[in-house]
C-alpha cells in the first residue's frame, strides 16, 4: 500500500516537473518573439530615423500667364510673361529689353516682338533668330495682327497712328492715321482685296484698303466704347455695351444688331454660334434663330477673353484660368483647365488618389492631379481661401469671408458643400482637424471648435479669446488631448479639450507663424518672425534648443519620427535640421519669395514634400538621399581609379597621357605637374602640339577656360603662352553654331588681352635684366 502511495506521488511530482518544463519552454518562446518583435521595432525606427539630407524637385507647377497677351497658334499657347515671350518651355527675350507686345504668325513659324523702346522684332521661331529690326517711334504698340498670308504685319498705337510693315521685304508698306488711340485691329482677306478694320477709342471703326492705300469707310454706330472686333464669313463683328453688331464689309453697311440684357465684356463668333462673356462669369449663347442660353459654369469669374484654335474653345478668366473647352449642340463643355498664374500659394495639402488641395490668393479652391498636373476648380468661398485640412474625405476650408466650410470630396470632380460655419467676426487665419472637431483661429482674436461632422447649427461647440494680437496658427496634439495656438503677440498657448488655458510658453521675439506638435515626445516646434525655430519641452514649458535661420521662418515640420525638421522662410529657403546636433543638414533654394506652403507625406519607402510660396510656384520635391548617398560613394571610387591611372601615367613618363586624363576631370593641379614634367623633356616641341590637339578636339570651350586660369598665375604663364601659341592654329571660329561660336569668341578676346600683358611682363623682365647686366658690367670697370 506504501509504495503504491509513493509511486502516486512520484507520478504526481513528475508531472509537475513537466507542467513547469512547459510553461518554461513557452515563457523563453514569448520572450523569443518579444526579442524579435524588439528588434524589428528598432530596426523600423532605424529606417524612420535615416537622415534626410538631399531633396530634388520632381514636378513644377509654373506660372506661364500673369494677363496682357495671350495666343493659341496650333495648339501653342503664347504668353507675354515677365517682359519676355514664353511657349511651351521656351522663352523668347532680348537682352534686359522688356517685350511689351508680340504677334506669332498664322503658320506659327515666325513672331513679331514690340518692347518698351519701341523696338519690333521679326523673329524665327525655330531657332530665336532675328531676321530684321525697326524703330517705331513714336507709335507705341496696342495691338499687332499678321495679314492671312503673313506677308504684312500691322501695328496700331495710342498715338492715333497705324503702320503696315511687309515682313518678307523687310520694309514700311504704309503708315497713317485714324481718328482715336487704336484699340484693336482685325484683316479682312476679300478675294484680291485686303483690308484692315481698325477698332478706335473715340467710338468708330475705319475700314482701310492696302491696295487703294486709303481709309474706305467707318463704321460710326456705336453708343460707347467698343470691347472687340471679329471678322467673319464677310460680316465685322463688333460689340459695345450691350450690342453685337453685323457689318457686310462689300457693302460696308450695318446688317444686324443683337441686344443682350447684361453688358458684353467680350465675344467670339464660333461654328455658325455667338458666345457673349459677361464680368460676372456668366457665358450668353445665341444661336441662328434659337433663344439666347445662360450658362453659368464659369459663375464668379470675369470673362476676359475667348480664342478658337482647331476646333477647340479657349476662355480666359479673371482668375487666369485658361479653360480649354469644346461647344457641342449649343453646350459648352470643359475639357481641361490650365492655372496661367496661382498668385501667391498660402496652403497645400497631400489627400487620396495623389491628389492635392491648392488654396492661393483666392476665393478658388483647386485639386491637382500630381499624375498628370490636371486641375480642377471652383469657388468655395467669396474671398480669399486661407487654409484647407482634409480628413475621411471630408475637405474643410477656411477663408477672409469669416467663414468655416466642410465638402464632400469626390475624386477629381467638384466637392459637395456640406455644411458653413459663420462664427468669426473676422478673416479665418488658420485650422485643423481630428476625427471630432474643427479647431479654428481667427484675426478676432479668438480660438474655436466646431463639430466636424453633425451639423445641427452654425455656431460654434466652445470659443475662447486666445490672445491679445491676430492669431497664425493653431493644431492639434497627435493624442488630440491638447490645443495648440500661436500669435502675433509672439506667445504660444497651451489649451485642453475644453479650451481652458494649460501653459504659456514664452521666448520668441516676433510673431510666432507655424507650430508642429512632435509625433513620438512631449516637444512642440515652432517657427518665428525673428528668424529662429524653437523647440518646447512641454512638461515644463521651457526652451530645449533653438535653431537660427538666416530669415524669417515661416513653416515647419517633422522628419523622421522627430530627429529632424524641414523649415521654409521669407526669402525663398528650405532648410533641413538635425534636431540631436542642432545644425543645419542642407539647404534648398528653388523658390525666389516667401514660402508659405508645406506639406510631407510618406508613400511606402518614399518621401514626398510640397511646397507652395509668393511667386506662383508649386514644386514636388522627392527625397534622394540614398540616391545621392550611392552616387556620391561611386563618384569618389571613380576619382580615386582616375588618380590612380594618372600616377600609373606619371610613374611610366606617359607624361601626354596624365596631362590629358588630369585635362579631361579638370585635375588642374595634377594637369600642371604633368605639363611641367613635359617641358623637362627634350622632345616638348612635339609633345606640346599634340597634347594641344587632342584637348582642343575634346573640348573647346573646356580647353580655352583652361588657357585663361593658367595664364592668371606667374608659374604657369609660359605654359599656357605654349598651349596657346600650338593651339591657335587648330581653331576655326567658322565651324561653330551660333552660340557656341559667340562663346569662343569671348574666350579668345580675354586669352588675346592676357596674351598682351604677357608680352609687357617679359618685356619688363628683359628690361630689369638689360639694366642689371649693364650696372654689373660697369662696376667692374670701375673697380
């Protein structure tokens, strides 16, 4: 019975060894996978923690239309952008002469230039060569026209004058007056006739003949000033006030007249169609007996302009906006929309499908497409649009109008208006946005929260007065447990979900423009006017570090979970900040204004940035830093592999063969021990002109900018006079095209003056060693 009792109890002890063997074996398996999920953890943050150190724009969106002329020619927008002509991504300028005006011929092969010293060009477009030039003061170009066949350009001007210029013979056909300041010009091909109505100030349009040399008519029915001329199947087609005209130009007899009940700000007549613009935004279309149509798509946009080319509509708005559209069944229908110039951009905002909210000096939201850089647009609010946020495809915009507006966001289509939010009594500066609230800061003063998505009212769930001065800007904790806003009256505060007041932090010296919370610690970074970035331990309140910039700092955010910052500032700078060493990593200066815009996203392994600033330029940025990383690692072995094989040349007295390699990776130093030694040869005299021929074969222009540094030294001089001396016979100014040509030209000019002064140094040698010699010679006579 005993040893039953005892083998029960072994058998039970056993057990037990192996209960607590398991929970042992599972116990170092968890720890195991904790160790492993650790270790994957830390290599994440690794890879989060990686330095950003280079940044490369990948897509611009460039402003190419700031108003004045504009011309489609074969699907080529022209445009008369900071004094020069731009086209596609060509510009056509003439030294610091400011292009006031331009006309491109009909087959789009050539264009005529006006600038402000009364100075027409006649230029080629095919390789920007002016072909003649004439002075045409004092006439003053309004407007220019090329006659059908481009062989006449005509020219009218505020001086009551029109000239008539045959561009095939470079020569003046004609010149006279009319009774007012030229408004518009338009021809009139009439079988073996050509004519030119001229469009006046004083109210009258003259019909002149080129073949008669004199005015025929004018055309004196107009009750105020006229806004456009079109000519068409034999008809003029002029508008004033609320009056379309029809004019038969053979009988020279007004035919028809068409009243609108809203003032015409300008016209087209396309496909058999009148399509009237109105200033505001409203498109009028009357077609052959059919009752005039309203179409208000372009509703808050003044119509300045339309254009037809190849069966396409082209409208241009107030906003510079140049819709490209097709007119079907009497309907207008947008086909795409092209942003002439975005004013100054005040926000950007990475949202799904890499889309992106624009918001710019304007009542105009717009979403771009950062596939293919399409845009859409629409007015979301009656002034200015100052910030936008987006969340669960709810875009919330913000705006000068004190208003506060949700949308429905709908791909690339226009968004549905949700709700508005009217609470300010002043401009809505800046907002953010969680998965419960709008937070809002206003020049009011005052800091408010509304419900992002149960509309019941219009007024706001909280409000506080925030600060003494206008606010900038205000966010959200990632724990959304805190509020954060900045001022004017340079303080950031602190505030809880009830808008009571937590912390003050105190430091800045100007107002305080941007504030980013950190996305791992207790830190707050904030941007300045008086040209730092400071950071905010904000347990207690007080200042960690504080980064100097060289401007005012106007945005900022954070990299790489916290271990690094990207700012932009007034003057154009982007700057990339190592938080642990306080220093500045890069800096990046594509913008030429103030950069208002920033936004980061991450794409899988990628980086992506946006910035927007004054000067109309949207740039995508990409991080590079691996890329450049490895392309510098190779540049430095490809150095050292170059080095290597130009003291292999050294060492074997293939003297010719380093100068050349040194001559080929600009290796000055290295190229001028290799000369040096040359010229220790007895056989320099033929070295000399074959090391000359093979780098004047490679490379001109390379070669000759080499003569010019060397000649610059006294211990290489002789060396370059040499090169040169061999060289000169080996160039044929004549075999190069027209701009390299101008460049060796100059270079020679400079090499022929350090040439001269070469000859005066070795003369003053000659002359110091003459006279020394003679004193020598005549002490010894006397002694």
């Amino acid at each position: 019975m005993v040893k039953i009792v005892q083998s029960a109890k072994l058998l039970k002890s056993r057990r037990l060894i192996r209960l607590k063997l398991s929970k042992l074996s599972l116990q170092s398996k968890q720890i195991g996978a904790d160790k492993k999920e650790q270790e994957t953890k830390q290599v994440q943050i690794i890879n989060e923690d990686q330095f950003i150190s280079h940044i490369e724009p990948i897509k611009q969106l460039l402003p190419f239309y700031q108003g004045g002329k504009i011309q489609i020619t074969n699907n080529v927008i022209y445009t008369c952008f900071n004094f020069c002509v731009q086209y596609l991504d060509k510009k056509i300028q003439h030294n610091q002469e400011e292009i006031a005006n331009f006309c491109v011929s009909n087959l789009n092969d050539y264009i005529a230039t006006f600038t402000k010293n009364y100075m027409l060009r006649y230029v080629r477009l095919n390789d920007h060569i002016t072909q003649f030039t004439i002075k045409t003061e004092p006439l003053f170009a309004i407007d220019m026209q090329f006659s059908p066949e481009d062989v006449y350009l005509a020219l009218g001007g505020t001086n009551c004058m029109v000239k008539i210029i045959n561009v095939k013979k470079n020569q003046q056909s004609t010149e006279f007056r009319v009774s007012g300041s030229v408004l518009k010009l338009q021809w009139i091909p009439i079988m073996r006739k050509l004519q030119v109505a001229i469009a006046t100030d004083d109210r009258r349009i003259s019909l002149f003949d080129l073949v008669a040399n004199r005015i025929l008519c004018g055309f004196v029915d107009f009750n105020s000033r006229i806004t456009h001329i079109q000519f068409n199947q034999h008809m003029l087609v002029s508008s004033c006030n609320k009056y379309i005209k029809f004019w038969d130009t053979s009988v020279q007899k007004l035919t028809e007249t068409v009243e609108f009940d809203i003032e015409i700000e300008t016209f087209i007549y396309f496909k058999n169609t009148l399509i009237i613009g109105t200033e505001s935004g409203d498109l009028h279309i009357k077609q052959q007996n059919k009752k005039i149509v309203v179409d208000q798509q372009f509703n808050g946009q003044q119509i300045l302009k339309f254009m037809n080319c190849n069966e396409k509509l082209y409208i241009v708005t107030s906003e510079l906006h140049i819709y490209i559209t097709e007119l079907v069944s009497g309907q207008i229908q947008q086909q795409k929309l092209l942003l002439g110039y975005n004013d100054e951009i005040l926000h950007v905002k990475f949202i799904k499908n890499n889309h992106l909210l624009l918001a710019t000096n304007s009542p105009f939201m717009k979403i771009l497409n950062l596939d293919n850089l399409e845009v859409i647009a629409w007015k979301a609010h009656y002034s200015v649009i100052m910030c936008c946020e987006f969340i669960d495809d709810l875009i919330v915009t913000a705006s000068k109008d004190n208003c506060v507006i949700i949308f429905k966001y709908k791909g690339f289509k226009q968004p549905i208006e949700l709700h508005k939010y009217s609470g300010h009594s002043d401009d809505v500066i800046s907002i953010d946005v969680n998965s419960k609230y709008i937070a809002s800061v206003s020049k009011d003063k005052t800091l408010k929260l509304w419900d992002l998505k149960n509309y019941q009212s219009e007024q706001s769930l909280k409000t506080v007065v925030a600060h003494e001065k206008e606010m900038n800007c205000v966010r959200f904790s990632p724990n959304n447990k805190l509020i954060a806003t900045s001022s004017q009256d340079r303080l950031i505060k602190l505030w809880d979900e009830n808008l009571m007041n937590k912390m003050i932090l105190k430091g800045h010296k100007r107002g305080v423009w941007d504030i980013q919370f950190s996305p791992i610690e207790k830190i707050l970074a904030s941007a300045s006017g008086d040209n730092t970035i400071k950071l905010w331990n904000l347990s207690d309140g007080s200042i960690i570090k504080s980064f100097q910039g060289v401007a005012p700092q106007l945005k900022v955010s954070w990299f790489a979970r916290g271990s690094e910052l990207i700012s932009t500032d007034s003057i154009g700078n982007i700057k990339l900040w190592n938080v642990k060493k306080q220093t500045c990593i890069n800096t990046f200066s594509q913008h030429t204004g103030k950069i208002y815009a920033l936004d980061i996203k991450r794409e899988n392994q990628d980086i992506f940035i946006v910035t927007g600033a004054n000067d109309s330029n949207l740039i995508l940025w990409k991080d590079k830093t691996e890329q450049v990383t490895q392309q510098q690692q190779l540049q430095q072995h490809d150095i050292k592999i170059k080095l290597q094989t130009f003291q292999d040349f050294m060492r074997d007295k293939l003297y010719l063969d380093a100068a050349f390699i040194a001559f080929q990776n600009n290796y000055i130093k290295h190229f001028i021990q290799a000369v040096t030694e040359i010229y220790k040869q007895d056989d320099y005299d033929n070295v000399v002109p074959m090391l000359s021929q093979k780098m004047v074969k490679e490379d001109i222009l390379k070669f000759l900018q080499l003569l010019i540094t060397l000649n610059q030294s006294k211990k290489t001089y002789q060396a370059a006079q040499h090169l040169f001396y061999y060289s000169i016979k080996l160039i044929n100014v004549n075999e190069f095209k027209d701009e390299k040509r101008e460049l060796v030209k100059k270079l020679l000019q400079q090499l022929k003056y350090l040439t001269s002064k070469c000859f005066d140094r070795l003369e003053n040698n000659y002359s110091s060693q003459f006279l020394i010699k003679f004193m020598i010679d005549k002490s010894k006579i006397v002694v």
